[in-house]
C-alpha cells in the first residue's frame, strides 16, 4: 500500500535542514511520529538510504514512505491512522536492508528531580541518570543514552549498531541542564559505543562515555553497553557486621588491626603464557595468600579503566569501569565479593587529583574546558602533564563524589585511598611563580577543592558506615583526619609520609653513621598522635631506581636481611595502622615492574622463604596482641624506655593495651654490635617474656635469643627504678611481654 501523501505541508524545512546537516539538538521536533489533523505524520532521516517503509505493528500494515531529501530524509502521512509502535524497513543501494524501531518514536524525558540534584552537585547516584543504560521503554527493549556535554551544538550516539555514523542516533538536548539523552531500540549489553560531539566551528570528536560501566581493552577505548545489575552478591553478612562495628568502632577510636597489603593486580600474578589473570581466577588464590599470611585488607592499585599499562591506573579515562585488562564488571563484582566472603576487607586507589588529556577522554569533552579549567594555571600540573579538575563546577564534583561512592555501594569497597590530596589542596603544587592563581583571598589553598573533599568524606560517612577515607597527603596540612564537625577534612586515616622518608633514610645509611642519625628514629613520636596515620611502605618506594626494600640496605646481603628484619620489626611495633606492598614480604630482590609477575620463584631460596616467615608471624602478633593497636590514636599506647642511646643506635618502647598490665617492650638494635648483658628499665616489677626475636634461627638468625623469663630488679635504669638484662641481636629486635608478679 502506497500512502498518498501531502506530508510535505506538514514539515518543518527549517528544521529539517538542521537534521541534514546534522548541527541540531532538538531532533524529537523534528523526526518521529507526529499527529495532524490530516493522519499520522512519520518522519525518518536514514543517511544514503534510497528507499524506506514504515511498518505499522497494530494496523499491520507497510507504508511506503517519500524520499524528501536524497541525503535519506525520508516522510509519509497515513491518513486516518492513530500513534501505534512501527518500524522502518530501509534499503540502499548495494540492496542491503535494516529494520529497526525508530528511536525517536520512544520519546522519554529526564527526572527533573535527577537533573537538578546534578546540576546542584548533589545527586550521589547520577551514574543512574548519565550513561548507557539497557531498558525496556513500551515493550521496547533497547539502551537510554545520557551524556553531559551543555556546550555541545550536538551530540550523537554512534556505534557498530550505525555503522559509526552521527547523522543516525542525534540526541535530545535538555537545555536546562546541558544533558543530551536518547532512546536507541535494539541496542544490547555488548555493544560497543561513543558520543559523537559537535563542536561550535563544526568539528566532530569522538568521545568515550564518563560514566561508562565498560570499556575496550587498550589500545582500543570505546565504552561498552553494560548491565551491572544481575551479579547476586551473597556478601550481607560482611557488610552488616561492617556497618554494626561502625558505631563502636568511631567510638573506640579505630581501635582494631589493619594489616594492609597493597597490590597490582596485573602483576601479582600471571598466565604460564605471562597473560593477565582474570579477576575470577585472581579472587582465590590472591585470597588464600593474603589469609595464610595473616593481612587483615588489600589496596588494589587504581582497577578503573586507564589506557597506558605504565601509569598503574593513575591515569584514569573509565572512572566508573573496572578496567577490561582483567575482566568485566561482573567479574570485578565476583572478586569483591569472593573477599569478603573470605573475610578480606578490599580498600580502592582512587584518583580525583588530575586526569590525561587523551583525547577521546574528558578532556575538553564539548568542545569547551568542561572538566577542568579553561586557565592552564589552574587546569594543568607542568610536572605530570594532566590536567586538574574544576572542583569548583557542581557537576564535575558531583560526577566524582558519585564516583566515590558507586565503588563503595555498587561494587562494596570497604574504603577510599584518594591520590595525591596534597596536589588537590594546593594551587601552587608543582607550579613556579606565575604558573598559579591565588584564592580569592590571597592565598594558596584550593578552596574548591577543599570543600570538594569535605562533602565527600561527609556523605560517604553517612551513606556507607564503615567505609575508610584514606589520604595520600605528602605535607603537614592540619587535621586531615579530625572531624568535619571539628573544623577537619574528614578522613579517616592519612599516609604516614613523613615515617617512611625518616626511616627509610635512617635505614639507607651506613650502621657506622646511623648515631648523626638518631633523631630520624624518634621525630614521628613528635606528631604521631596530630593525626590517625597508617604507616606505609607502598609501591612508590621500590621503583624508578628506587631499589626493592631489601636492596636499599646497607652492608652485605646478610646484613641487608638483617637490616630489613629490624626495619619491619620497627615498622609493625610502632603507632599505626600498616600498609606493605607485594613482594617486599618476601624480600623480592628485583625492583618491582608492572610488566612481570612477582619474583615467586625466589621462594625456592631460604632466605626469602625465611623472610615471607618473619612478615607472616609479625602479621600474626599484630593482630592478636592488643596492645599493638587497641590505643593506637592515644598518646597512652605508646611510651619511651629509652630515646637516648644514638651511640648505640638503640631504641626501647612500650607498646600499650587499655589495660594497664597489656604491655609489649620493644627494643631495637639498628648496630652491627650484639648486646650480650644489656640493661634496660622497665615499667613495672615483675617477669619479661620474649615472645618474638628476628635472630631466630626460623627467620634466618643466629639464634641470639632470650630463651627464659627475665625477671626484673630493682636496679635503676633509663630513669625507671625497676631493669632487666637481656641479649640483643645485632640489627635485630627483641619483643617481651610485661608478666605480673604472682600474689
């Protein structure tokens, strides 16, 4: 049947020639179903299309339509006809043909709730409203496309589905908002996509989608349709004993172990073909490592979409995708839930502090600076060649914090690290004189980005208890962990950068000069209670000609293990929580490298084994002797014995519980020379235990160990009426109990 047709009365040409050329952002006033008083008005645009039907699926009908335009803009009016579902049949020349629903028959609108919480920068779930979306739209199933682009002249959805073509799926603007959004029928989980974006002056770019669940793996980067809502998470029972701890554990302090080992995933293990794991077959065997080994969490180097291998995930493009190198989102899912059911806390590397100027990512994502400042003095870092997001826009501060939060609510991260905050909380990080712009008060703190992370350490507190804020923030900025309501930045713990530079310089240095360095062993007794600090030996330090922990000590390779023996002896016994990377456990010689596997053959070699050994049991007292971490925020769970012994390069502190008579002694020998009747005060009469000696033969030692109870005197020493005499190995510690006297 043939419609005779006066549909040409009935069109607007103004318009139309704004779909011809593509430059228009209004298309549903334009293409789609229309009644007149005449029938149903049908229009279609289908680029190079030479014939075209419409195909009535209640009238069960085909409607040959009119070529009104030889560019494919194709119309007809059926008289007498009332709005019903249809679709288009088009053929070309080389007589192919397509049949699909017309997308702009499905004319959905936004919530204007949504829309306005994100244009306020308060919408913590935007991932809902913006993206790629599989859906079902009258009966109709099909994919909801939303992007953010309000300086755009147009944005189209462009994938395999149309041949990559933008004339095809142009998008409605919602001009209030500068939210573009469509409809495309047929469009499945696996397909892949971009935003095709108009720029003003009519230059095209292809855009990855900002919140895509799912990206191509590098170097390909388009995202992909992706439905996040099917995996069957069976992890309640961890996240509600995470949440009913949340009250006591905010009232006690922090006051539990946290035993944190940091790892890349793509290089922790690999293929027998040196492929990377699948986050499926990482889940049980990173498990079972982490449980024998007795950590309480791991801290997955960034996993969001990236495109350079080398950047670790530091250079982020997919912000809401698990990175494709290992698997999908529903493997990421798999993962997550796979350690907490092993009882393994997961904490994510988050990175809101820059972004690469990659072209199909943020940058200058419509044509203007809409992520990041149009200033290069406050949108670029000179040193990293990113650039800086404007957290002063509510929408780009509301795209972050959501993205925060949907790892901790779509994919259950118990805890946050967020990168490099001090470059974030300083104007002038990394810039010269003329390369910043002062506040407006004349001064260099990120004001916008101030409050940006106020906000979200506010609202992931409320929305997610017992979810970690941690801070990587490398100078003395002032309360980072006190309270919001305290005038602080609110996080719950900060990276102890200050620790780790004072003793890994102290370590570096010859035994023979370690006295001119004493002061480097105490000062993080100064301020260790000015923040909640966890003490890190990260990946940072053991790359780029930095050397493997084990290689940056001084003297021979037996002093070398003896060294790292008595730094990590130091390290797990002094106030705060504790973070290790891989492969220092086991004291990997090599210097860690993204693009191999840890060195797990060294494990055939005594000494490593020895070492893994001597982490594992440390792990183990940690976490079992309270008075290791029960006051860890408290000046009274810590006490000098002696502070004063540069000389000797000797140290000796308790460590303590809230019950007074819960006391560890710590004494730590960073000399070559043993002590074979050393003399040291003790806090209280009674019996000292050695529960643990890194000379034991089991670690690799000498045997230099105190085999019985030392019972104290009352002989004075280091000011305290009460002393004992004990062994103390040569770079090596020694770690005694406080045992009553009996009644």
């Amino acid at each position: 049947m043939k419609a005779k047709s006066k549909a040409y009365d009935y069109m607007n040409w103004r318009e139309i020639e704004g779909i011809l050329y593509s430059d228009i952002d209004y298309p549903y006033n334009v293409l789609g179903p229309r009644e007149t008083k005449k029938g149903l008005l049908i229009q279609v645009f289908r680029p190079d299309a030479v014939n075209s039907y419409v195909i009535l699926e209640e009238d069960k009908v085909k409607v040959e339509m009119e070529l009104m335009d030889d560019a494919g803009y194709f119309a007809c009016l059926i008289p007498k006809t009332k709005m019903q579902k249809y679709k288009v049949l088009s053929v070309y020349e080389d007589k192919s043909e397509y049949l699909d629903y017309d997308p702009y028959e499905f004319k959905i609108e936004l919530d204007e709730r949504e829309v306005s919480s994100f244009n306020n920068g308060i919408n913590y779930e935007v991932y809902n409203l913006l993206g790629a979306h599989p859906d079902e739209v009258d009966g109709v199933k099909g994919t909801r496309f939303a992007v953010w682009a309000p300086f755009a002249m147009r944005v189209s959805v462009v994938g395999d589905f149309n041949n990559w073509d933008g004339r095809s799926h142009m998008m409605q603007k919602h001009y209030d908002s500068g939210i573009f959004y469509l409809f495309i029928p047929g469009v499945k989980p696996g397909d892949i996509y971009k935003f095709e974006v108009l720029k003003k002056g009519n230059n095209p770019i292809l855009k990855s989608d900002p919140y895509g669940f799912e990206s191509e793996l590098r170097p390909d980067n388009a995202s992909i349709v992706s439905d996040i809502d099917k995996f069957k998470w069976t992890d309640s029972k961890w996240i509600k004993s995470r949440e009913k701890a949340y009250d006591k554990y905010k009232e006690d302090a922090l006051a539990k172990p946290i035993s944190i080992y940091e790892v890349h995933l793509g290089s922790w293990r690999k293929t027998e073909d040196d492929e990377f794991l699948n986050y499926r077959d990482i889940a049980p065997l990173l498990a079972d490592y982490v449980k024998d080994m007795g950590y309480t969490h791991i801290e997955l180097m960034p996993i969001m979409e990236h495109p350079l291998d080398q950047s670790w995930g530091y250079q982020v493009t997919g912000y809401y995708a698990p990175t494709k190198r290992y698997g999908t989102p529903e493997d990421f899912m798999y993962f997550m839930n796979y350690m907490h059911n092993e009882g393994i806390g997961v904490i994510l590397d988050w990175v809101p502090a820059h972004f690469p100027r990659d072209s199909y990512g943020m940058s200058e994502f419509d044509g203007s600076c809409l992520y990041e400042h149009e200033d290069p003095r406050q949108g670029t870092h000179p040193d990293w060649g990113t650039l800086i997001y404007n957290y002063g826009r509510p929408e780009v501060s509301n795209f972050l914090i959501a993205n925060a939060l949907f790892w901790a609510e779509v994919y259950h991260a118990d805890g946050i690290r967020m990168d490099a905050v001090a470059s974030m909380l300083y104007l002038d990080y990394g810039k010269s004189d003329g390369q910043w712009v002062a506040n407006m008060y004349g001064g260099n703190e990120n004001l916008d980005a101030i409050e940006f992370i106020k906000h979200l350490n506010s609202i992931m507190h409320k929305r997610n208890k017992g979810v970690f804020m941690i801070a990587e923030e490398s100078t003395a900025w002032s309360n980072i962990t006190t309270d919001l309501e305290e005038d602080g930045m609110g996080f719950d713990f900060k990276w102890n950068m200050g620790w780790m530079n004072d003793t890994l310089r102290y370590m570096q240095t010859d035994p023979y000069f370690r006295h001119e360095h004493y002061g480097e062993l105490l000062f993080s007794m100064v301020y260790a209670y000015s923040e909640k600090f966890m003490l890190v030996l990260s990946h940072d330090e053991v790359v780029h000609g930095k050397k493997s922990l084990v290689e940056k000590m001084p003297g021979s390779f037996e002093d070398k293990l003896k060294n790292l023996k008595a730094m990590l002896g130091f390290y797990y016994t002094h106030p705060g929580k504790k973070l290790l990377f891989m492969g220092q456990e086991f004291a990997q010689s090599n210097e860690w490298w993204e693009g191999r596997e840890l060195d797990w053959f060294s494990l055939d070699i005594d000494y490593n084994k020895q070492i893994q050994k001597y982490v594992k049991d440390l792990n183990s007292l940690y976490t079992n002797e309270k008075s290791l971490y029960e006051l860890d925020e408290y000046s009274e769970g810590f006490e000098w014995i002696n502070n004063i012994s540069a000389d000797e390069s000797i140290i000796v502190f308790t460590r303590n519980g809230v019950d007074p008579y819960d006391r560890l002694l710590v004494v730590c020998n960073f000399d070559t020379i043993a002590r074979e009747n050393y003399k040291i005060g003790v806090p209280y009469d009674g019996g000292y235990k050695e529960i643990f000696n890194s000379d034991a033969k089991v670690y690799g030692g000498e045997g230099f160990v105190n085999g019985r109870i030392k019972k104290s005197k009352v002989d004075e020493c280091d000011g305290r009426r009460d002393s004992i005499r004990i062994k103390v190995p040569a770079l090596g510690i020694s770690i005694f109990r406080y045992v009553p006297p009996k009644k």
